[in-house]
C-alpha cells in the first residue's frame, strides 16, 4: 500500500509522538542499565557514565545505533511551481528530499535550535498570508567553522515562526582528524562565533540584508546541563546599525553531554581577556595607521586628496582595516580558472548600500563575505574583496584597488602582477580584463603611447590579506603609473607585522572567517525550460494586444542554443568558439527570399516579466517580437548557466524569420 506523500509525513509525526508519549527511550534506559548491573563486577555497581559507554561499545549496541541514528535537514528549500518538464530533461517534482548526516560518535557537536522570533515590529501591521499566496520571507543562514546552513523560509511577521535546528561540529583542527572528543576547556579555546545574517526576500525575489549578528556560543560551556536558552537581539545594518530589528529565541545543546561543565566565572573571564587581547591589538595599529598616514602627508601635501582607505565600515558599521576583507579563497571544485572565477563574481547583483534620503551621497558599506553571498548581490567592494580572495586562492599575486573611474566617481577593481612583472586589471562587476602599459610622460610629443581601455582614472592605494601600499607617485593618474611595488618612492608600504596583527591568521575573533563557498542548488535545464515558456506566453500577449497572431519555429528556436554557449563561452574565456556553425545552420533553415533577425541579451536575474520589459525597452528587439510581415514565424531560446551560491548568467535570444516582400 502506497501512501501520499502528506499522509506519509503526517503517519509519522503521530508514530513519534506516540513513542514519546509511551517514554520508549526511557525504558530501553532502564532495561539497559538493568543488564549491565546484573553482567558487571560486583565492585561496579556505582556505575558511571564511561562504564555505561564501556559495556554498550563491548556489546556493540553503539555501532548499532549509531548506524540508525540520523539527522535530518531539508535540503530541497528551493521554491517549487508547477511548470511544463523540457522534453530532453526529465525531473520529478517530488516532496522535499531528506538528506541524512550521520554522526560521529567521536565528535563533540552543537545543536542550535532557533524556536521562534518576537519583536519585528517593522512587520506588526503585515497581514496573515493566505493560504497559497506569494508572500514576502525571512531566511537566517549561519556559518560556524567552514560550515554553512540556511533555515527554511518563513513569512515576515512581528513574531515570525522560526522552528529550525542546525547541527553544529565542534572540533580542534589543529590536534588532528583522529584526535580525542574535544572536552569543555579545549572548546573554550576555540573562540570562532557563530555567524548568522538574516535575509528578507520580497515578493519579487528580490533580497535584503537585515542583520547580521555575531553569536558567543561557549556560554553553553558553564550551563547547567549542557542546555542554555539565549534571547538574541538583532541590530539593523549600516545607517540603521543601532536600531533593534528584532528578537531571536535561541536554545543552545551540547552533544554528547559534557562530562565537567565550567563555571560561568571562568567562561566571563576568557571573554574578557580575549576583548583586552583584541582591543590592545586594534589599539596598536590604529596609533601605527595614524602614523603612517602622517608620514605619507609629508611626502606632498596633495596626497591628502588621494583615495587612499586604510580602514572601511562593515554591514554592523564597525570600522575594520581593509586588508581583513580579503585572505586566499578556494573555490574546491565549483570553480576551475581564475578566469571562471571572474565570471561568477560578475554575476553576483551589483547594488549600492541603501541611504535615507536624497543627496545623491553614497553610503559606506563593506560586507562581510557571508552577508554578501547570502544576499547574492552588493556593491563593487564586495565584488571586488571577493574576486581578489579568490584569485589569491589560484595562486595569483592580487590586490584591490582603490580609486576612481570618470567624473572622479569612487571605485574598486582587482590588479594582478605576473611573474613577468605583466600588470592586469581585473573589473570585478563585468569580468573584464585590461593589460596596463603605463605612459611615459617624459617621451617627447611626438613617440607613439599606449591607448589605455580601461575605465579608471586615478589609484590611490592597492591592498591584499598582507600588504598595503599607498600611491606617492607625482600623479595618481592610472595611465601613467608604474606598479614597481619594491620602489617604496613610487609605493608608500604598510608594515606587515602591523598587518598581520589585525588580520587572520594572526587576529583574534574580531574578523569573522571566510565560509566555503556552496554549489548551486538551480536546475539549469528545468529554469531555461520556465523562463522560455514564461517569455513565449509574454510574447503571445503582447502581440495579441496588437492584433497580431504569434507562430512559433520551434526548430529555429533550438538552433540558438549554440550561440547562446557560444556568448557564455567568450565572457567566461574571452575565447570566441563555434560562430561559423551557428551562422550555417541558421542560413540553412532560413529559406530563400526570406529574412532573419536575431536579439540576445543578458541577464542575472531569473524573472521572465522583468526581463521581457527591458527586452521591449531596444528597439532592436521591439522589432523582432513585433514583427509584421508574410509567413511571419517568430523564435525564443533561454540558456541558464548556474554558478556557485545560485549565481545565475541568463542569456535570451529572440529572433524571427519572414518573407521579404519588397
């Protein structure tokens, strides 16, 4: 007999209330404790915990269990909506899949549960969604020690239903893969937070950075139990940074239970001189900064108007040194070049941090990268932090620039030097590369110079996770700079040391860790397949509206595809492939005293309305979907190419063919 997917899940939920209320774990306790008692040394009858462990392992109980023992989490979050399957792709749209995580009996374990939100009161006139209705949601994505969850979407509410447990690994990497449970006082020592950014996604798909917040986890150390209940309120970010958004009721659970809990006075006490250890570190560089900003003065007045940011604001507006923005980032097997590497960053959305109110004035905002990625889109700094990291990551010599780009508009781009002393500029929000030949201004007038194409103006200073230098060449123009970093008259350097004591892996728990970067969850074939038949529909309409019927070639159709791979290739390669069969294919299926016209465009977004209004802002494209004329036979392919963090590059490409009557 065959269950529906509901009652099955219902069948269950009643079956495990059932056992709690028969209290089957507490029986199985008893009968287990009974046997051990009858089969031990009389001299062990004060039985304690490691004897209980003991017997059960000796009988080879805890494998068994531990074979059975599973955790849950939903792994299918992604949004599901009916939509017709691609012929060639084949998907069946089943409930959310379970996936099981094992446990290791050998690993100490954090169980943060989230039970629930008060106070959100920006959301205390927001009616109750209807059943089936889109409504805005709040998702809250952690990382703790290079691991990521995001909880399922719940609808924004002054006391959102929160209902999640994540389950935390607690290990000291340090002492090795086959090293003992970690126990209360190594844990301790572990001072990595528990990094949790709240995300509101609109109706519209579009996102909203809420709070981020930094959780002290280890008080759970000295709670009785191994259980303690947190209330954690949350500040707003940038100019709202002060301001509460709301509450969380979080509960806190070590798992196995501590053997020695410690007392709260010794948990106090290692925060606090962890804060004195940060605060001393912080307070150095900061007199070294000023110091050296001093010197730079000194070198020439004017340097004073250059563009050189040794410290910048974070989502929580405290003001870190820019060099702990960006450390080496591996990509695992998400990302295969650097190049490829450029293109993702691309796709991430680019947006300015929000100001309240006019003046055109540009609010200061650099995220941290776990903000960023959960957000899926931010301003050029965050793009630009995070292809250097990556870079870094491939091995490359990178740095961020800080500058402007015409109309002395503020920017930041990625440089790379090359063992041949070769200077690339890298443009984090389109995967542009530049090659930079610098311009001798002591040439006479007449010797050929290099035209530079790339956008920038002016350079005030360069930094990575290790180095800082300030521009005190005679002129901070790009096009005549010379990237001698070793000349330290044409490179004002920061000490390294100073550096490094305020940056990983020297730093304390100031700087939050990167987390990994997280495959796609997007089912390429599936997308295209909706987006299309979206934009076929909007098409229809459209003419319809003005009296026109709608044919559609759905073999000419197929016959974009390569152009579109074709497209994808070059931004990712700057390698143009595959041009001559495209041409030929379509020359073929285009007969003779007809005329073909064809539109592409690219997004990174995946709404078909608000892509289809843009498409009709060409004129170029306006001509091809409204399209009047004999046999008039009108075609659309989407291609959906996925990144890492559901990065999406969407290419669309109308086009139409109609007998030339002339």
């Amino acid at each position: 007999m065959s269950l529906p997917p509901e009652k099955a899940s219902e069948l269950k939920q009643i079956i495990h209330q059932q056992l709690l209320k028969m209290d089957v774990h507490g029986r199985i306790r008893e009968v287990l404790a009974e046997t051990i008692r009858e089969e031990l040394a009389p001299e062990h009858q004060q039985l304690s915990t490691e004897d209980l462990i003991k017997a059960l392992r000796q009988r080879g109980i805890i494998d068994d269990v531990m074979k059975e023992l599973k955790f849950v989490s939903d792994v299918n979050e992604t949004e599901r909506t009916s939509a017709p399957k691609p012929s060639t792709h084949f998907v069946d749209r089943e409930p959310p899949v379970l996936k099981k995580t094992n446990i290791d009996p050998t690993r100490r374990y954090l169980y943060l549960q989230v039970l629930g939100g008060k106070a959100f009161l920006e959301h205390l006139q927001e009616p109750e969604p209807l059943p089936g209705q889109i409504c805005s949601t709040f998702t809250l994505c952690l990382h703790f020690r290079n691991q990521r969850f995001r909880s399922k979407p719940v609808p924004c509410a002054c006391e959102p239903d929160f209902q999640d447990g994540f389950l935390l690994e607690i290990h000291k990497d340090s002492l090795g893969d086959g090293s003992k449970m970690a126990d209360a006082t190594t844990m301790l020592s572990i001072c990595d937070p528990v990094h949790m950014v709240l995300i509101k996604t609109d109706t519209f798909g579009e996102t909203t950075l809420v709070a981020s917040y930094f959780l002290e986890w280890r008080s759970v150390l000295a709670a009785e139990n191994g259980i303690t209940n947190v209330a954690v309120e949350l500040l707003g970010v940038g100019t709202e940074s002060k301001v509460s958004v709301g509450v969380l009721n979080i509960r806190l659970e070590m798992y196995p239970q501590l053997n020695k809990t410690l007392s709260s006075e010794i948990t106090s006490t290692q925060f606090t001189l962890e804060r004195q250890k940060t605060a001393e570190k912080e307070r150095l560089f900061l007199m070294y900064a000023k110091q050296w900003w001093r010197e730079y003065l000194q070198i020439r007045p004017t340097h004073n108007a250059r563009l050189v940011k040794i410290f910048a604001q974070d989502e929580n507006g405290v003001n870190r040194p820019v060099c702990s923005y960006v450390r080496p980032l591996r990509a695992g097997r998400l990302l295969d070049t650097p190049r490829q590497a450029a293109r993702f960053v691309s796709v991430l959305g680019h947006e300015r941090a929000p100001v309240i109110g006019g003046g055109g004035g540009k609010q200061e905002q650099w995220c941290t990268l776990l903000a960023f990625l959960c957000r899926n889109k931010g301003d050029c700094e965050d793009h630009a932090n995070l292809l250097c990291s990556l870079l870094l990551g491939f091995g490359l010599e990178a740095f961020v620039c800080v500058g402007t780009k015409a109309k002395g508009v503020p920017h930041t781009w990625v440089m790379t030097c090359g063992s041949d002393e070769t200077i690339t500029f890298w443009e984090s929000l389109t995967g542009h590369r530049y090659l930079h030949r610098p311009i001798n201004p002591d040439d006479p007038p007449l010797a050929e110079q290099p035209k530079p194409l790339y956008p920038y103006r002016t350079i005030g200073c360069i930094f990575n996770h290790q180095k800082f230098f300030g521009n005190c060449q005679p002129s901070d123009a790009v096009e005549v700079c010379v990237f001698d970093l070793h000349d330290e008259s044409k490179w004002k350097p920061m000490s390294g040391e100073a550096i490094k004591s305020v940056c990983p892996p020297g730093a304390t728990s100031s700087v939050p860790p990167f987390p990994p970067l997280c495959a796609s969850t997007i089912d390429a074939a599936v997308t295209s397949n909706e987006i299309e038949v979206q934009l076929r529909i909007l098409v229809s309409e459209h003419r319809k509206d003005l009296g026109l019927s709608t044919v559609w070639d759905d073999q000419l159709s197929y016959l974009l595809s390569p152009a579109l791979a074709a497209y994808e290739l070059e931004r990712t390669t700057g390698v143009s492939a595959g041009n001559e069969e495209f041409q030929d294919a379509v020359r073929r299926a285009v007969p003779d005293g007809h005329t073909f016209k064809g539109f592409p465009i690219h997004f990174v977004h995946r709404n078909a309305r608000r892509a289809f209004a843009t498409c009709l802002r060409s004129p170029f494209c306006e001509e091809i979907i409204c399209c009047r004329g004999d046999q008039v036979r009108l075609a659309v392919r989407v291609r959906v190419f996925t990144y890492p963090e559901s990065a999406c590059a969407v290419w669309i490409m109308f086009a139409c063919k109609y007998r030339s009557v002339l």
